[in-house]
C-alpha cells in the first residue's frame, strides 16, 4: 500500500471536542491549533462529533458512538460552518483532521431505523435490539445503539455516501473507524476506494487484523504493546518482554502496515485509568517508546498537561489544563520522530534492532536507514539500573531514564 505522502513520518492525536475546552466547541477548540502545531502536532483524530441519540442515551449527553445524523454535527459543539471553519485553520497551519467513524452501529432514534429498518440486524421476533459484545472477557452491553446488517448491498451504498459527504463537503482528511473488525473488510475496501476518488484519504481502524491493511486501511491499533508497557509499568515485564514483542510478533503485519502506538487514549483513560494510574512513574519511559518502536505515535489530547483524571464519558467533564507541564516532553519527541527518517512510518521507517545491554532491566534498541541511526536505552525498572552496549563503556540510568542518540 502507498500511504498519503503526509503521513510518512507523522503522528496522531486524539482530540475529544465535549472534554477540550470549558466551552466544548469547535470554536472553543480551534483557539488550541496554534499550540499544537507547535508541539508538532500533525493529524487530529477527532472523536464523533455527529448529533448523539436521544432514546435509550447513557448518562445526561450520551455517547459520541451513539450517532443520530450521519451527516450533521452535535449542536453543543457548533454549526457545520464551524466546523469547516476549524479544518480549514487545520489545514493552513499544515495538519491534517480525520474523524470518527461508527459504520457498526447507530442510535436508536437515527432516521435509518424507520426509513431503512432492513439495514439493521433484528432478533428472533424480528425486532431491532441492542448491540450486545463479545471480545474475550465480560460482554458489554451497548443499550443506546443498535446494529447494522452488512448484509444489505443499500446500505452498503448509503453508509459509503456518508462518508464521502465529510470528504467532498468539510475537506477532511480521512477517518477512524470505530470497531472496524466488527464491519466486513470487503465494505472498507470498496468505501476507501470510493474515497479516494475524491481526495487520498488516510484510514485508522479501531482493530488490529493484518488483512484490514490489504487494501482499506493505512494503521491499526498496537494493542498488544499497550497492555505490555502497563505490565512494564506494574513491575510485571521487562526488557525481554518487550524484545519478545519485536521478535515474535502475534500477528504478521505487512512491511507497510502502520501501528497506532499509544499509552492512553479515550477507552484508557475513562474505563482503566489515568497515566498516573497505569504507569506511575514509569509513564515518560513508556511515551518515548511509543514515540520510537515502529509505528505512529499518539498523543491522547490532554497528555500534555498531565491528564490526572478519567475524563467522565457520558457528562461533561472538562480537561484541566494545568499549564501544559508535558508540552515541552512532547515537542521533543514529536520533533526527533520528524528529523529522523530512520523513525519513519511503516515502510518509510527502519525496523528496530534490539541491542544487548546485559541487563533485563535495561532496553535498548537501534533504527538505522540512509546512514541516519538511532539508538534509544531506556530503563524499564523502579531501581538505578547499570548496562553496557556492544563496543561501548558501561553506563548507568536512573529509574524510568532513557537516553537516546541520534545522527548519521
């Protein structure tokens, strides 16, 4: 797959418009681009921002997945002036905006329910239900939202024309699919066509099946590194673990697939637990990892002032900026990913080299391509930590330090 040029060496974050600001608009939000494009910031993963049902809603505002007008935007968060208005600033300061997709499922009250009621799955009795699921452990029961049927070759076309309509109208720049292992491939792979018709679209899906990156999909999600950095920060793993991981992969990825890269997101953050929470003072290391294995980084908005909290999902629950503390920690990381090719994206990027450091507390990798090489130590304990690398004097690192050289 040949991946939009703008996305070679980029990186991600999750912006969440109800949580951003005080206000939770887009207006309120695009005050904010500035900062971010100095961070180095580069696409803005903006979670739902349709209208959310109104029957069977969870809490007081609902969820942002509960989508009632595919084609609208939720009137707390502005009109959809203000949304082009937001993406065009997006795009003048030279990033990118892809938005959140729910092609599974919708709210009860969407206008497909009774237009369309042969779009979606319905029991024994023939009625529409609740989407019930099933992953591995407790079933979650998502009563605000019922399922679509992929069996319908019309919504197949309908749900296709929606998406293209945030493409050719607000000049987006692609989306997030949510579940997207929930929808069958052959749907995305004719949408992404489709998409690209009208401009080249960058697709995340919210799954991580090697065959989603065939044809539809640019990234998926690294969530088997993310519960390993959480064992790393609970004392429960170490730097075996994590060569484990690179050598020994679960799922054989493509060369050009691209992995999502992440410490917390929004499903972290509000159902787990806050950075503070899940990694303590290990958080920082584990960041520089995620923003130097291969893959594409994410920043979840909020990371950069120390997000210390779950961020309430069905109410509103502002972030509290504390005045940026992590904003500099960032900057650093987004910019070393930009000046190194070797940290490129997929095929754009090197593969890691795992390095002996002679201690399984201490990982060290090596990126090496077109004489730019970078090399990362980090130490993956609570404990000061000594270890030497091949050809090199031994050195020693503070609990939860890192060192990374970079050059040609």
């Amino acid at each position: 797959m040949t991946h939009p040029a703008w996305t070679h060496d980029a990186n991600i974050y999750e912006v969440n418009i109800r949580q951003f600001t005080k206000e939770g608009t887009f207006n309120a939000f695009a005050t904010h681009l500035p900062r971010l494009k100095k961070m180095g910031v580069d696409i803005l993963w903006l979670m739902p921002v349709q209208p959310i049902g109104v029957k069977n809603r969870k809490g007081t505002l609902g969820s942002y997945y509960a989508v009632r007008d595919y084609t609208a935007v939720n009137p707390e968060f502005g009109d959809m002036d203000d949304f082009k208005r937001m993406v065009g600033q997006a795009h003048r300061l030279g990033m990118r905006v892809i938005l959140d997709w729910v092609a599974n499922h919708t709210a009860w009250d969407n206008p497909w329910v009774t237009a369309h009621d042969d779009w979606y799955k319905k029991d024994a009795k023939g009625e529409i239900f609740p989407v019930t699921f099933t992953n591995g452990g407790e079933p979650e029961y998502w009563t605000d939202v019922v399922a679509l049927d992929y069996t319908r070759p019309a919504l197949w076309k309908g749900m296709t024309e929606a998406m293209a309509f945030w493409v050719r109208e607000t000049n987006i720049d692609g989306f997030r699919c949510d579940v997207a292992g929930l929808v069958p491939t052959p749907f995305w792979n004719q949408a992404r066509a489709e998409l690209d018709k009208i401009k080249p679209v960058f697709m995340l899906a919210e799954w991580d099946e090697p065959g989603l990156h065939d044809q539809a999909f640019d990234m998926t999600y690294d969530w088997n590194l993310s519960g390993l950095f959480k064992r790393i920060g609970k004392g429960e793993a170490d730097a075996r673990d994590l060569a484990a991981y690179l050598d020994k992969p679960a799922k054989a990825y493509p060369r050009h697939a691209y992995r999502m890269l992440f410490t917390n997101n929004h499903d972290i953050n509000s159902w787990q637990g806050t950075d503070k929470e899940l990694y303590g003072p290990a958080y920082q290391a584990m960041a520089v990892l995620a923003a130097t294995l291969p893959g594409m980084p994410l920043v979840y908005g909020g990371q950069e002032s120390g997000l210390d909290k779950r961020l309430a999902f069905f109410e509103k629950d502002p972030i509290a900026w504390n005045g940026y503390p992590l904003e500099k920690f960032y900057m650093g990381l987004l910019g070393l990913k930009k000046a190194n090719p070797a940290l490129g994206n997929g095929q754009y990027g090197a593969p890691a080299e795992v390095l002996d450091t002679g201690n399984v507390k201490v990982f060290a990798f090596r990126r090496a391509q077109a004489g730019n090489t970078v090399t990362v130590v980090v130490n993956v304990s609570a404990g000061k930590q000594g270890y030497t690398l091949p050809g090199a004097k031994p050195r020693t690192l503070e609990p939860w330090s890192w060192r990374i050289a970079a050059g040609r």
